[in-house]
C-alpha cells in the first residue's frame, strides 16, 4: 500500500514532466522512427501532421509543394511524419497505374457525405479497392466517350442559358464577376447531364439553397481535416454530428430529383436519357450494388466533384488567355476561321472543338498551369517498396501533387512558370510523350478522374462558343486573381466587362 501511494504521490507531482515526456517522445518516435529521417523537408513536418495540417488550411499548400521540391532539388520531401510528397514523373504509374498495389490513404474519408443517419463511401472516397471496382462497373458507361455526344444537347441547353445572361451584363457595360457566372454554369451543365434539370444558379444568378457554398465548406473541410483524419472520426463520424448535420443540400436535391423521377416512371412519361435514367438502367440490371442508395452517393459525387473543378479550369482558360494578348489573338484567328469556312455549327460540338488544335493547346496548357485539384493524390505503400533508391516501408503516405508535376522543368522546360500554349504544338514526339505522362490534372490510372469526359466536354465547346460572341476585358487592366489553396485552388476576383461581338485587330478592342 504504501509503494501505491508513494507512486500516486510522485504522479501527482511530476505528472505534467510525464505528459510533456511521452509527447516528446512521441515526436521522437515520429520524426526518428518511421525509416525516412533522410527524406528532406521542414524539420517540423517529420515531428507531426500539424504542420501539413496547418500549411493546407493557412496558405496555399500548392506553392508550398512547388518550392520545396525545388529547393531542396529532391524528387522526395517528405510532409508529415509518414508523408512523402513524390515529384518524379516517371514514377506516376508506379503509385497510380492499373496494376499498382497502392491503395488511397485514409485523407479521402472526410470527404465522405452523410445521409440517412450514416456515411456511405462512393466512388471517390471509397478505399477498399474491391468494393470500389463493384460500385463503378453498373454505372462506367455512363462516362464513356459515346455516351458524350448524347449529353451535348444538354449541355447546349446550359449554353444558351450563359449568353443571354451574358448578354444582358453586355447591354448593360456593367462588370460582373466572370469567375462566379463560370462557377454557375459547371454546376447548372451537371444538374441537366444528371437529372435533366439544372440547379437554377444561372437562372437566379445565386447559389440556391447554398449548394455551392456547402460543397465549398465540404472540399475545405476534407482538405485541411483529410491531412489528420483522425480528426475526422472525433469531429463528424458520431451521432451527435449526425442529429446536427443530417445531410448536404446537394443530397437533397438528388432525393428530390429521385422521387419526381419515380412518379414520372410510374406515370409512364417519358424520360431524357441523363445520368439518372442510366443509373435507373443500370439499377434494373445489377439490383444488388446500384441501391438507391448507391444512385445518391454516385449523383452527388458527380456534383461536388465535378462543378467546382470544372469551373476551375474555366476561369483559368479565361484569365491566361486575358493575360496573354499574343494567345487570345491567335486562338480568336482560329475559330474565327473554323467559322467563316462553315465547320462550327449553332454551338460548337465537341468533335468540331477537337479539330482546333491551337484551341485545345490552350486548354491544355491553361490546366497546366493551374491544376483544379492542388495537394498530394494520397497513396497508401503496401508492404514496403523502394522508389528512386529510398525504402518506404509498410504504411508509408506517399502522392504526387498536379501542381508539382505541372511545372517540373525537367520534363516541360526552363520557362515552365509561363503560359504558353506553344509548347504542347511544338514539342517532339518524345518531349510530348513525357509531358502528358506528367500530366495529374485528372489523375492517373485505376482511380484517375470518372468525369473527365464530361468536364473536358464542357470546356471543349463552351470556351470557342464564347470566343465566337463576346468580348471580354478585365476592369483593370493589371488585375490579379486571389487563388486559394487546399484540394480544389480556387480563384476569386475575376472581374470583368464583356460586349458583343468578336475580336478585331484592327478596332484594338481587345476580346474573346
Ligand atoms: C476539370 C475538372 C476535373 C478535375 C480536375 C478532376 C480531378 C479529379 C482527380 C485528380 C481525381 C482522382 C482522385 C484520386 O486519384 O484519388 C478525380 C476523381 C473523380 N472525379 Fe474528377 N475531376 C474533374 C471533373 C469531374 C467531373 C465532371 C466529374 C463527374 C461528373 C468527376 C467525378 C469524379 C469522381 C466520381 C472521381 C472518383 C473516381 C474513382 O475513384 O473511381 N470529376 N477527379
């Protein structure tokens, strides 16, 4: 009894010496003991999480990512105590490719959306390989590139909204902010590819029912939490956050959009072939896997992986070009030409779009230099594995970051900060073949981007459809965007003013 309380006693008094003890040993343990003490990187990131947790949320993680591969001249830094940032491109289909057998680490389940009172991966979140590969063969068709050409006129449909909303802001010579009319439209062209309807933002020119700005908090939230997940177990993954949280107005607006469709079936009306009927079909063919619930997590995966990014890649298309005069020239010539000589129909269609080389150079090039998605593609190492000479053992978090691959010199050149589409038309058969093996815009492999079709549909034919009827200038002609970082890097403050009518060299009017 007495040894009990003498420890009690010394417990009592040193405990705070045995708390800050095991913490430091703890950042020892982290720091020394993961086998990749010899990776570079900021010495605070091998101690803890918490400096890629703070570097996400507080700046602008893509950056950060750039310049410490670039200074410290490694093709590995490492980010956290497990973490490595890989910057080596020929290593892509090591980590991503079909065959590889890494698996996504656990900084995808704070993306996870909850409804009827419990969190469901689905394709994008979903970490068992298995489950996943079940989850996306009922509904893969309906991404291929077939299926494409059936969307267009939904997707004209979303167009046609655009300009003459756009027309108005060109009766009127007021500005508005282009970004945010960009925003709009991608989310409206997914409301009428899923369910034939779009979410109405063009429409009233706001976000309805906050779907943007929820999916906004969502993408933040996943990003700064998925670099500690298990924050995320203590903050959403309990009953209490469920009462208060039930679920996501997009939810809502598939569950919505699920019961109109279930009348309009049971009425027998008739049914646009969009996202939802296939997933309808394919629900009738693989009753097992495509549940009802299963039809919500793909629709609103869709949304909120695919509006924002799209949007994304829009504004940056838009501004490059803007900031770069000599391009805008030369693509307007373009189309204008494509015009004039009878190939571009009311609205441009994707197989005319890809026939315009300096055009899809642009785009190209625009993704290059600002990826949609800007933090590591997480990969989990499974049963060790060496990579450029350095061993990552078991559990290792390794991924590359878009934005690193993007303006790697070695593989595009010295001037690789520089939009110029140029190079994607000059490059050698080899150099171009590096260059899209570099290319993590939309991912790589077994996991790579489901939407990509859709997304470069989108841009593919909107961008020259605009080019055609409008120009554009910015309010100030020094303008700078403001890009926030994290896993989606938007951008605000793309002002502009927009008048009708196609660019002339002669009239100096400088437009789209
Ligand atoms: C410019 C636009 C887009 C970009 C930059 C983009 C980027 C990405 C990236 C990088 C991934 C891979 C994540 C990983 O490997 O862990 C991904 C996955 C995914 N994207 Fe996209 N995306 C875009 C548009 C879309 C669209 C339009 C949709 C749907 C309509 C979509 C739906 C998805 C889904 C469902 C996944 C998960 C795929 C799977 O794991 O099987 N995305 N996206």
């Amino acid at each position: 009894m007495e040894g009990l309380d003498q420890v009690q006693q010394l417990l009592q008094k040193y405990w705070a010496v045995l708390v800050l003890g095991s913490l430091l040993a703890r950042l020892l343990y982290n720091k020394y003991g993961q086998n990749l003490n010899s990776i570079p990187g900021p010495f605070l990131a091998g101690l803890t999480d918490i400096w890629r947790f703070w570097n996400t949320c507080f700046a602008t993680a893509h950056d950060t990512h750039i310049w410490l591969h670039r200074k410290t001249n490694s093709h590995f830094v490492r980010l956290g105590p497990r973490t490595i940032s890989v910057s080596d491109t020929t290593l892509i289909p090591t980590i991503y490719g079909i065959k590889s057998g890494f698996g996504k680490s656990d900084y995808f389940v704070p993306a996870m959306m909850p409804f009827q009172g419990s969190f469901t991966p689905g394709l994008f979140a979903a970490l068992d390989e298995d489950y996943h590969a079940r989850l996306k063969k009922p509904i893969n068709s309906a991404y291929s590139m077939s299926t494409m050409v059936e969307f267009e006129p939904l997707v004209d449909a979303t167009t046609a909204l655009l300009m003459s909303k756009l027309d108005n802001f060109a009766a009127s010579g007021t500005s508005f902010d282009f970004g945010v009319w960009l925003q709009m439209y991608a989310f409206d062209v997914l409301g009428e590819i899923q369910f034939s309807r779009k979410l109405g933002f063009l429409e009233s020119g706001k976000d309805v029912s906050g779907i943007m700005a929820d999916i906004r908090g969502k993408i933040s939230y996943a990003g700064c939490v998925g670099q500690i997940p298990f924050l995320d177990r203590v903050l959403t993954k309990n009953s209490l956050f469920l009462k208060l949280v039930p679920t996501h107005p997009i939810v809502t607006f598939t569950l919505d959009r699920m019961e109109e469709r279930a009348v309009v079936r049971a009425q027998g009306g008739a049914q646009k072939r969009d996202f939802l009927t296939r997933a309808i079909e394919a629900q009738a063919k693989y009753p097992d896997i495509v549940t009802d619930r299963a039809i919500v997590l793909y629709s609103a995966d869709n949304v909120a992986a695919g509006s924002d990014t799209t949007g994304i890649a829009l504004r940056s298309i838009f501004y490059y070009l803007l900031k770069s005069p000599a391009c805008m020239l030369k693509l307007v010539a373009e189309i204008d030409w494509a015009d004039r000589a009878g190939q571009l129909s009311e609205f441009v269609t994707w197989q005319q779009s890809n026939k315009l080389p300096y055009l899809q150079a642009c785009i190209k090039e625009a993704l290059r230099m600002h990826p949609p998605v800007g933090l590591l593609i997480e990969r989990c190492v499974h049963g060790g594995i060496f990579l450029g000479g350095n061993y990552f053992p078991e559990g290792t978090i390794v991924g590359m970051n878009p934005w690193v691959t993007a303006r790697d010199k070695s593989v595009f050149g010295a001037d690789a900060d520089l939009f110029r589409p140029e190079r994607w038309l000059e490059a050698s058969q080899e150099q171009l073949i590096a260059m899209e093996r570099a290319n993590l815009v939309f991912g790589h492999g077994k996991r790579a981007c489901i939407g990509r079709n859709i997304s470069m549909l989108e841009i593919s034919k909107l961008v020259p459809q605009l080019l055609r009827h409008y120009t554009l200038s910015f309010v100030r002609p020094e303008q700078e965007w403001k890009v926030h970082g994290g896993w989606f890097v938007w951008q605000t403050g793309f002002e502009a003013f927009i008048s009708k009518g196609v660019w002339k060299d002669d009239s100096q009017i400088f437009s789209i």
